[in-house]
C-alpha cells in the first residue's frame, strides 16, 4: 500500500504538490527502495500486531482476516495486566526497529512515516510507564462514567458487529462470552490500580455506578446484548427461524449466567472503592501526578507545551471570543444580564428549541441531515473528497449519561459501515437549534468525517497512517478548524444566533484549556472548573458537568482541540504569506488531509515543505 509520493488519493482528482526532489541527496535509487522496503515491512508488521491486540478495531475497520494476524470476528480484547504489558512491549520493539534505520536514507514520504509512527509509540510509551487504568497516564482509570468495556462493547456489538451469515451470528454468541471475560478481568485491575493508589473521583464512580446498575437491572433477554442480535437475525436468510431462536436462546443464556454478573461484580467493586474515593478531580493527587499529567498533555497535543501556557492561552482566546458574542448578543437587542445569562436565555427560547419527546428527538435528526447539504459546496475549498457516506444517529440511551454531546465512529474500510456522528439526545434542551450547525460541522462535514475517510481512503499512505493510528490535537484540530471554514464559508450570514453558537463552541474549547490545567496542574476543585466554564460558554449546568467530569477521568484529551486549531491557523497564514499570490486554500487543505492524522510537529513540516516547494516549483 505505500508509495513513495502521495500524489493520488482513491477517488480524488487532485495532485498534491510536495517538496520538489525531496528525496535523500547523495543516495542511490536502489539503497532508497531498500531501506523503503524495510520500513513499509516494520509498518506493516506493527500494524497487524496491534490489530492482533484490539479485534475490535480489526471488526470497525472490517480488514482481512490475514491482515490482522488471525480471525477475530469472535474475540475482543484483553483487558488484563499482561496485555497492558504485551501492549508496551509492541511498541518498545517496533521503535527498536525504527531507530536502527537510517532516516537520512529515505525518501521525503518515508522519513514523514518514520516520523509519525515513532512519535506515536514515544508518547504512548511515556504514557504507559505507569501500568494503570485503560491507557496509563491518559486514561488512568480502568472504568468510570466514561471508561470500561460497558461503556463500549454494548454499543460496539450492536453498530459494528456484522450479523448477514451463521458464521458471523456464531462469532457474535461467542463474542458475548469475551465480553464476560471483559468485564471480570476489568474487576481485577480496578483492585490492583486501588493497591497503587489509583481511584477515581467519587462522583465518576457514581456516574459509573449509574450507568452499570441501569443495564444490570434489565432482565437477560431485554438488554441490548439479546435485542440487537434479535433484530440482526430478522435480516438473515440463510438462517432458520428455528436456529435464530436457538441463537437468541444460547446468547440469553450467556447474558443471564455470564455477563449480568459480571456486571454486579464491577458494581461491587467500585461501591468497595467508594469509602478510597475523594472528591478531588485532578490527577495531581494521584502518585506521580504531575509527571503524569505531563506525559498525558505531550501525547494529547503532540506538543511540548507547559500547563501555564496552555492555560494562558484559553484565558486569552475566551477573552476576544465573549467579546465577539457580545457584540452578537446585543444588536439583537439581549443587552441585559452577564454574557452567560444571554446566552443561556437562548436555550429556553421557543424558536430555538426541539420538544422534550420522540418526536421531538425525530425532528432535531431530521434538521442535521439538513445541514449535511454543506456537502455539497465543497468543492469551493478542497480538491480531494472523500467518498464514504455519513449518517447521523442518536447515541444509545444505555450509556447516554457519561457521554458528551455529539461524536462520531468512523466507517468500514469497505464501506459496508457508513461513518456515523452521534449525537446525545438525553435531554433536548442540551441540544438547542443554534448550537447544532457548529457541532454538524465539527463531527460531520468538512469535520471528522471528511478528514477520518480522506484519510482512510488515501492509497498513498502505509496503512498503519491510514488505518489505526490517530492524533488528537490533529484530529480534533481539524474538526475545530473545520468549524472556523464553515463560518468563512457563510454559514451563518443570515443566522446571527446560529453564530453565537458557533463562537459558543469555540469558547468552550478556549475554555477547556483553563479548566484541563486549572484540575490537572493547579488543583482547581470540580466545582471551580464547573463554574469558570459555564461563565466562559454560557452553556447550561448539566451539560457542562458532563464535560468537566470527561476531563477529569480524561486528563489532556481536552487540550489537544484548541492547540490543533490554532496551530492549523498559524500554518496556513504563514503559508499564505511564504506563497503570496501563488497560494491556493484547496491545495492548502488537500496537503494537511491526504497526509493523515499526524502529530502537529510533523504537520509543520510537511505544510512548510509544501509551501515552500510549490513557491520554488512555480
């Protein structure tokens, strides 16, 4: 899959111009193809190893079963100590092979490989040096309102997991099992992280508690486990209505005895953590706290960033961003009251809100799907399109509770699975009128669906890059530089109020910043963050607690959007000022997407090798 130029990408129609002769000097073609056919061996081995490691990645991506190391339609993943373990050690291996590579020796497309992968592996290493929670210093808790198979396999089994075959129907029975062994190992790890010291907030457990006791108190053949795989049969012909029955029967069977219980043992446990638990939401109280929210932050915004600047940052962009929706706010004559108290007004106002019913729920989808016709202006701004469909979908009332208000699952490599952007519709007053455009834009198009199936689509890239790793201050930089385009783009020329959300949004994420570090590093008190937020936003109580409670069992994840953004921003003007006339915004965004989700350093070089080869080429 790896070429040494990605000129071309499936279905696109675009030449991405790059660093004219950005090969190796003074290196021979054929030691150049060598060490390429090297590295692209070392990717690609790395890739099927954390395939092998995670079959539910292997299951979303629908991918062969020989590039995944084996069948994996019927397992899930370990989640015990000795996979953590197995995990760090991949990585370990994998950059072993990288650093005895000569990188002066490849081309300019392979160095920026090398790049991306080892700068990958360091940042997870220096997060997986603590053996904890799901991912070490990043994600320190093995289940909280937001972490823990329950939070994800549900969901998982019942969007991704195909059933059209018995085979398949089979895996799925057998896959229900795994999620039991899940669950169980999850219950030893939350006792071994207690030993070290390692226990959630009292409020995530409780939020977890909630969320667990709701599925747990369901009976056996009502849960989602069963009905899904119920609904799934309903579109199988080859199957009997008998075997169906016999299938639904043994999948009953394993919920009730197998994975019920195991659901009552991971309520046991953190009813036991709760008498440890203190209400403190950073991880500064955890042992090595600081350091770990160091090595969190590097691996979240791919920069080297310090917690006092970053947070000085947020001050600073929520400051012009509440200036400008004041200025919104009272030319249409909300002139009384504090800026949050505006903008909180917008949230009960007839014109802007969806009943608090199914049917009100029907109709807020039905207003995104209207939203998605931005698709069809983008070719004002990018060459390269992708061709995967999106589709808009609620997220399931099960675990509605600990997630936030829109995000989306990318689609099937085949594309038997459209990309998905969910949105939570828990309480329709958290999802007013004015605030959708923004999160459509971010989640959906020109968002991470645009940017996650160029990527997945692009035939130049080793699939590793295209496939399985991703960055979060990219990624979650784009989706937010996405938003900004939208507004260039004249979204809300004749939507003032849809423009207050839009800045609403982009406050929230300047003030993610302050309140990340102001938990983390300054030992802000949840409640402080709570309140410094919603006087930024404007945004309502119960919605902001969602999102501060994330960022405390989450600790970095926050601060990778506004970073990316502003540095995608920077990017692009100093491109337009090294390029001048000759600079072109399409091929701007076709050189930041084609090259895939990379950390930020890399994305400075290769816009920077862009801009400067196409001023030289011209």
């Amino acid at each position: 899959m790896h070429t040494t130029r990605r000129d071309v990408l499936a279905g696109g129609a675009a030449s991405l111009a790059l660093l004219a002769g950005c090969g190796p000097t003074g290196t021979s073609a054929s030691s150049t193809a060598t060490n390429s056919a090297a590295l692209k061996s070392a990717l690609d081995q790395a890739a099927t190893n954390l395939l092998k490691l995670s079959p539910e990645t292997a299951t979303g991506l629908a991918v062969s079963e020989a590039q995944a190391g084996g069948r994996y339609m019927d397992k899930l993943s370990d989640a015990s100590k000795a996979a953590f373990t197995a995990a760090k050690q991949l990585r370990q291996s994998t950059l072993a092979t990288l650093n005895g590579m000569d990188r002066a020796s490849l081309s300019h497309d392979d160095q920026v490989s090398l790049d991306v992968v080892k700068t990958s592996f360091e940042n997870d290493l220096a997060c997986l040096q603590w053996e904890i929670g799901a991912g070490g210093a990043s994600t320190p808790y093995v289940v909280s309102q937001l972490t823990g198979s329950y939070t994800t396999v549900p969901d998982f089994l019942d969007s991704q997991h195909q059933v059209t075959n018995r085979d398949q129907a089979d895996a799925y029975v057998a896959r229900l099992g795994e999620f039991a062994r899940q669950l169980t190992q999850e219950v030893t790890r939350i006792h071994e992280d207690q030993a070290a010291g390692i226990v959630p907030p009292d409020f995530a457990i409780r939020k977890a508690l909630m969320q667990l006791r709701d599925f747990a108190s369901k009976p056996a053949d009502q849960t989602t486990l069963v009905q899904a795989l119920k609904r799934k049969l309903g579109d199988v012909h080859e199957i009997s209505a008998a075997d169906a029955n016999t299938l639904v029967r043994q999948a009953t069977q394993i919920v009730h005895d197998r994975v019920l219980p195991a659901y009552h043992a991971q309520i046991d446990a953190l009813n036991g953590l709760l008498p440890h638990a203190v209400h403190d939401a950073g991880i500064w109280r955890l042992p090595h706290g600081d350091e770990m929210y160091a090595a969190a932050l590097q691996q979240q915004t791919t920069t080297t960033m310090k917690p006092e600047d970053i947070h000085q940052m947020g001050i600073d962009i929520a400051r012009d961003l509440n200036s400008q929706m004041d200025t919104i706010l009272k030319s249409q004559g909300l002139t009384r009251g504090t800026l949050a108290e505006r903008v909180q007004s917008l949230f009960s106002r007839p014109d802007q809100m969806f009943p608090e019913s199914d049917a009100g729920r029907e109709q807020c989808l039905a207003y995104l799907n209207q939203l998605a016709s931005i698709r069809d202006r983008l070719p004002e701004k990018f060459n390269v399109l992708p061709r995967a469909q999106l589709q808009i979908k609620r997220v399931p009332e099960s675990i509605q509770e600990g997630q936030p208000e829109g995000y989306y699952l990318q689609g099937a490599l085949d594309g038997s699975r459209p990309g998905t952007f969910y949105v939570n519709l828990r309480k329709m007053q958290e999802v007013p009128k004015f605030t959708l455009p923004t999160l459509f834009y971010h989640e959906g198009i020109p968002g991470h669906h645009l940017q996650i199936s160029i990527q997945q689509e692009s035939t130049g890239l080793p699939f590793i890059r295209s496939a399985i790793l991703g960055f979060n201050a990219y990624a979650e930089g784009w989706a937010l530089y996405a938003e900004q385009l939208s507004d260039e783009m004249g979204s809300y020329a004749d939507d003032p109020f849809g423009r207050v959300g839009f800045l609403m949004d982009a406050a929230f994420r300047a003030s993610r910043l302050i309140v990340d570090t102001g938990m983390h590093h300054m030992r802000w008190s949840r409640e402080q963050a709570l309140s410094s937020m919603m006087a930024i936003t404007g945004d309502i109580e119960s919605a902001t607690e969602t999102e501060i409670e994330r960022y405390c069992v989450w600790p970095g994840q926050a601060c990778g959007y506004m970073i990316g953004k502003m540095t995608l921003l920077r990017l692009r003007a100093h491109a337009q000022q090294t390029m001048g006339a000759r600079f072109d915004i399409k091929k701007f965004h076709d050189c930041v997407l084609t090259n895939g989700s990379i950390p930020l350093t890399v994305t400075e070089t290769v816009v920077n090798d862009w801009a400067n080869g196409a001023m030289t080429a011209k």
